[in-house]
C-alpha cells in the first residue's frame, strides 16, 4: 500500500487544495478502452465546431497555477502546467496525443476540466508519496530521458517517492521511472486543484469520469482526496 501526503508547509501555502487520488488495480492497457477513445474524439470534434475550446491562461483555473509556480520560483510560461501545456497543444494540433489507454484518459478528463492530471505506476514507486518543497538534493529523471538527472531547485515543489522526484514544479513532468505504460496494472492518478472552493465540484466530477473510463479496464478502483485538513491518504 502507498500513502499520499501533503507536506504540511504545502498545504498551509495553499490553503484550498484539493487533490484526488484515483487507484486502479488490475489494470488491462492492452485491451482496446472504446470510452477513452470516445472521449478524445469527442473534445477534437468540439474544437473543430469551435463549440468547446481548451482553457488558456487567462482562465482562473490556469492562472492560479501560474502564480503558484510564481511562487516557487518557476517562470509558467517557459515551464507550463501540464494540463496549460496539453491544452495549448490541443488547440494548435487539433488532436490530442496517443500514447496509451490510461494515460490517454487522463489526459481527456484534465484538458475537458481544465484541471491538471498525472498517474503514477505504483509498481515502481518506493515507500510514501509526499508532495513538499525540494531542498536541492533531490534527483529527478525525466519522461523519456533515462539518461537525464536533473535536481530542483530547493522550494520548488514536487511529488517524491523515497527514491527520487516524480513529478517537477508541482505538475509539470512526470518521471521516466514510474511512467505509466501499456503493462502497467497499479497505477494511481492525481487531478489536482488550488481553489477547492471554487472549483471542488469540478474536480469531483472529473475523478468520478476518469474512474467510469478505469472501470471496465481494472479488477478495482478507488478515490480518495487529500486537503490540509485530511492532508494523507492510503491507496
């Protein structure tokens, strides 16, 4: 089992996060995910029509997490929040990246909600998950560079297992170590959110549509949520 945890400096810098943690175990990537592929196709013929359009920094969602990565020292428009850089190139592509059934289901609920996701493949992660400020130390390796190491800057916040970084200035990059792939089974996805109070409901929803795209395609799936006042929780 995994726990996720919410470093308490994190959370009393930012007070109205939310994050929800959705576990699927049993996971069947290799089998065709009808749904996902739905639900991609859906959000390209919406921009097509011009009836639907990602959301662009200047929308609240995108904005708080500019100035966050302000905050900690990181420039958002050289080194985006994911879901600002999916939604860019949503908008400039037409199309949405394939790279496999889970990842692209979660790439489909945060670009639909404007909210950014990431998924970790639990199989490879080491002890506890925390989400804290970086103090330098720390080592990261990125998405598809197994021979890149890389170390934050120290306040920079990140995602770490006992081993290293999975995930850079908040939610910017994922870590090439525990990618989620094709074969992997137990994996656990993050949607995340700085204005629970505004946006919670919109977060909830997304997780229970990113858990209804898991379902059919696992044994077992779960959602928790962590905030500062519940700032821990067991997958």
């Amino acid at each position: 089992m995994t726990s996720f945890r919410l470093s308490p400096a994190v959370a009393d810098a930012f007070p109205d996060t939310l994050i929800a943690v959705v576990t699927a175990t049993g996971l069947r990537g290799r089998e065709a995910w009808p749904a996902t592929t739905a639900a991609q196709e859906d959000l390209e013929q919406q921009l097509a029509a011009g009836t639907w359009t990602p959301a662009v920094e200047s929308d609240p969602r995108i904005e708080a997490w500019h100035t966050a990565y302000r905050s900690f020292g990181t420039n958002p428009r050289r080194i985006r929040p994911s879901v600002d850089a999916l939604g860019r190139r949503l908008a400039k592509k037409g199309s949405l990246p394939r790279i496999n059934p889970a990842v692209d289901s979660y790439n489909a609920v945060s670009v639909r909600h404007g909210l950014p996701a990431g998924a970790f493949d639990l199989d490879r992660v080491t002890g506890d998950v925390e989400i804290r400020y970086a103090d330098s130390s720390e080592t990261f390796t990125p998405l598809g560079e197994p021979d890149t190491t890389e170390n934050p800057k120290a306040g920079e916040i990140i995602y770490t297992d006992t081993t290293d970084v999975l995930t850079r200035h908040w939610n910017h990059r994922d870590a090439h170590r525990t990618r989620v792939t094709e074969d992997s089974t137990h994996v656990a996805f993050v949607l995340e959110t700085l204005h629970a109070a505004r946006d919670g409901h919109l977060l909830k929803t997304a997780a229970s549509e990113l858990q209804n795209l898991l379902t059919e395609h696992s044994t077992q799936t779960t959602v928790h949520y962590l905030n500062p006042a519940h700032p821990q929780a067991t997958t």
